[in-house]
C-alpha cells in the first residue's frame, strides 16, 4: 500500500489491551423472532418446504441462523406478545385455536408456539428469551407460562407441558416484563407508573418459582418518545431490586436522501445508552442500591418505518402477509455494522441485545415460500462481528477528521472498536464518508509482534447495491489488499464497513 496523498485524509488509534472496557457479550449477537408478517410462517416454520425437517422447521433458515452467530432469540414479541394468549399455542395442532392479533392485523392460526419454538432454539443453538403479555394479561398468567416452561414436573401446567411431550422443563433464563408499554399503538399501554407497579408485581411473583430468572423491565420504546427518561426513572423507582435489565429500542432509517446523517445514526444510539445509563444510575443512588441495572438494548435495526406507516392496512384478516419485507442495501448494512460497533463499545452496560428481526420481517435472511433463502446486505457485518469479537471489548479512541450532518452536527468520520482475546485482536471499523477513502494508521506496539491474519472490507460503488434470490452475492465482504504492516495501516473505502484481524 503506497502512503496516503495529500488528498487522502487520514485516522489514527492505538490497540492497547490494558484499555479494558468490559468482556464481550455473548448476548449482544441475540436476534428476535416475532408472530408478525412471514418472520414465523414460511420463515423459521415451513412444513413441507424441501428443507424441512420432522418439526417443519426450514433447514435452510436453520443453517443460515448457525452462519450468523446468533447467540440469543427473544420471542414471541414484539407488539405481537401483548395480546397473546400463550396457550393457544400449544398442545394438538390440530385442537388449537385461530386467533386474530391486533397488533398487526392479522390472523393466527397458532400453528407454532412455546414448545416449537423450544424446539426450533435447541436446534438453532441458541438461548432462549421469552417475553409476557402485561397488556391485557397480568400476574397470573405470566405466573402460568413460568410454571409450564421452567417446573419440571409434579403441576397442573408442568404435567400439561410434559403431556405435550416436552418431558424436561425449557428452563428459560431471561424474561421480558411486556413489550413496549409506554408507546400508544400497544395494546394495554399503560402510564410509567401503571406499568412499573403491574411489573413489579409480576417479578416478585415470578421470583417466588424461580429466584435465579434474569427479568427485563420496559424501558423508552425510542429516544424521542415523549416520556424518555422520565419512564426509565418511574419504572426503575417501581422495580430496581427486582429486576436486573432496562430495555432500549432503536431503529434508524435514511431520511430524504440524507445518507451522511443515516451514517452517522449510532450518534443517537450512544446517546440514548448513556441517558438510560444516567437514568439507572441516579435511581440506583437515591435508593442507596448496591445493585447495577444493565441495558437489554432488544430491539435495534435499520427499518424504514416511514414506509409502513404510509400503507393502508388491510381489510382482511390474512395469515402471515408480508410485512415489513425491507430489502437492505450496502449502506443499510454499514450502518448496521456501526450499530454494532457501538453496542460492544458499551459492553460494560449493555449485556444484551436483539437485532430486530430474524428471517423476512426487517431481517438479515430473506426467504421465498416454498422456495430460496439467501443472506441480506446486513447478514456480513452481523456474522462478523459475532464470530471475531472475542475476549475483551478495547477502548479505542480514535483522531482523525470530522464531518458535517444536518441532523447531528459534527461527528467523526471513522467509528470504530477492537476486541483482544489470547490468539487473536480485532479491529471494526466503519468509514462514514460518503465519498472519500480513510486511510487509517493503528499503533500495535502494545500488543507485540502481530501479523494481519486478514482483512476485509464490506463496500463498492454502488451504495445502494442490494443482494437478491438470483444475485445473492453481490454484495458481501472482500478481501482488503490495500494494507501494509509494520506500521500497521489499511486504507478504508468511502461507506464501508471492514474487519482486520491480528495474530501472532
């Protein structure tokens, strides 16, 4: 690689493993599988596709889940959960009951619930993460799904769950206290006050079957909800000792054509990360708590919600009509890529995470009915990061040039971090410019005599590239020869995301 030209600006930052932020999380590369468009059926379920297997479920979708990495799923919603009757979802398919679902304006023949989901999560090898309706349920039925899930035997609802031929209990960890209870368009919205109460209630109950469950309270559905921080701080006054997670959702989508404020949204993320950190953290203090809440950011992705809120909704009740199918393209990804970034960069608060959602609804794999599944532009940096993360999160604080947005002012052009376990450190690394390279210089002398293992580079000339059923490789990492060691530097595309691997 030849030195930069004086045209070629140029970023700096040092790899220095005594700059410890927090151990990666295996949690953050969780995913979340929703009752909502075609995420559930002709996604993760199929009977009778070519793949499927004796349970129905697509091997295909199954074998793509393994690619990416994916740690943790949260289910069954989502807006979907807080009308959900969880019992209409298991035992004889046949015998169960079609149900319209609010949420979306569908129907739903309850084809698939907890136990196939079970399931489906063993195969996928992945931990589970189940959520309960706090919007026209309460107490006693969240207390009812605990029961059937988690007692092994010896109950009305453990036998029922054995009966339907899950003799072992699911023993599910991690619960969600509702979904999203301070938006209006959620079925059984509630006050802060209202929900925390009616959450605390249900913790303390839940706890009495099973002390050593993880609980996730609701947190802001957005950073620009009326309520935002002021939520946070009622909740957690209501639930602090009992719960151990804060929710956080996100989405992000480019505006009018704005794609150098799009590449610098993971600006709003950070904020929002540290105003909930803020928030917990003064609740902690005033009730003199030597308990530390997390941030379960479940929620996060690039959707273009403007899109669906622009369309009719249907007349009809469909089963499983596509929904919020949006197709990604080069810079959707790099922007997921830089998402991810500043989820590890707080991985001393943020111990969980859900990229929202799996499969066709908002999701890194796409399917057809019947058909192909193929990975989206924003599969790459997902699968990366969760397989090369390792070990420790590295603070790294790089210099370099500044640009400007129009909706968050000046903000740098590199967003990076770098993981550092025993056998290997790796550097992400997203350059936002839409039109120029970076070329970026990394200090390695703290980690002694490493080599580059490899490096790629998620980018091309066509920003808005998409990858298709017929194309599905046209946009995916390759590899960056535009590197030199020793001092160690790479030059970085205009709008890419890209990986660099060190080893000794």
């Amino acid at each position: 690689m030849p030195a930069p030209g004086p045209e070629v600006p140029t970023a700096r930052l040092t790899l220095d493993p005594a700059f410890r932020v927090a151990p990666v999380r295996r949690r953050t590369f969780g995913t979340f599988v929703e009752h909502l468009g075609r995420c559930v059926y002709t996604g993760v379920y199929e009977p009778g596709h070519p793949t499927a297997d004796e349970d129905g479920f697509r091997g295909d979708v199954l074998e793509l889940a393994r690619e990416l990495g994916v740690s943790t799923v949260r289910y069954p919603g989502g807006n979907f959960v807080s009308g959900y009757r969880w019992e209409d979802g298991v035992g004889p398919v046949e015998s169960r009951p079609r149900r319209l679902d609010l949420a979306w304006h569908s129907t739903e023949p309850n084809l698939f619930g907890v136990d196939e989901f079970m399931r489906w999560a063993r195969k996928a090898g992945v931990e589970p993460m189940m959520a309960v309706n706090l919007g026209t349920r309460g107490v006693a039925e969240a207390l009812d799904l605990l029961e059937y899930c988690n007692v092994p035997s010896g109950t009305a609802l453990s036998d029922m769950r054995v009966a339907n031929g899950a003799k072992e209990p699911h023993d599910i960890r991690m619960w969600c206290l509702g979904n999203e209870m301070d938006g209006p368009w959620q079925i059984g919205h509630k006050t802060a006050r209202e929900y925390g109460r009616l959450a605390a209630e249900t913790a303390r109950a839940m706890r009495m079957i099973d002390r050593d469950i993880e609980l996730v309270a609701c947190g802001s559905s957005g950073s620009s909800m009326p309520t935002f921080g002021a939520w946070e701080a009622t909740v957690l006054e209501e639930t602090y000792d009992l719960v151990d997670f804060i929710s956080c959702h996100a989405y992000y989508e480019e505006k009018e054509g704005d794609l150098g404020s799009f590449l610098a949204c993971a600006t709003d993320m950070e904020h929002f990360i540290s105003s909930v950190v803020a928030t917990a953290d003064h609740v902690r203090a005033r009730n003199g708590s030597s308990k530390r809440i997390d941030l379960s950011f479940d929620e996060w992705n690039v959707w273009y919600l403007s899109r669906f809120q622009a369309q009719e909704p249907p007349r009809d009740w469909p089963v499983a009509p596509p929904l919020l199918e949006d197709h990604y393209h080069l810079a959707d990804a790099v922007v997921l890529g830089s998402l991810l970034i500043t989820l590890l960069r707080h991985s001393d608060r943020v111990t969980a995470a859900c990229l929202a959602q799996l499969v066709n609804v908002i999701a890194p794999i796409m399917t057809e009915p019947g058909g192909r599944a193929w990975r989206q532009t924003t599969f790459h940096p997902f699968a990366q990061a969760s397989a090369h993360a390792r070990g420790e999160v590295l603070r790294v604080e790089p210099s370099g040039p500044l640009y400007e947005t129009a909706e968050f002012g000046e903000v740098p052009v590199l967003h990076a971090v770098a993981t550092h376990a025993e056998d290997e450190t790796t550097l992400f690394a997203v350059n936002r410019s839409t039109s120029a390279p970076l070329s970026l210089e990394v200090d390695t002398r703290a980690l002694g005599a490493v080599r580059v293992i490899e490096a790629t580079t998620l980018s091309g000339p066509d920003v808005y590239a998409r990858n298709t059923a017929d194309s599905p490789g046209r946009v995916a990492p390759r590899p960056n020869a535009d590197i030199q060691q020793d001092p160690l530097r790479v030059l970085l595309p205009p709008v890419s995301w890209n990986v660099i691997r060190l080893g000794r």
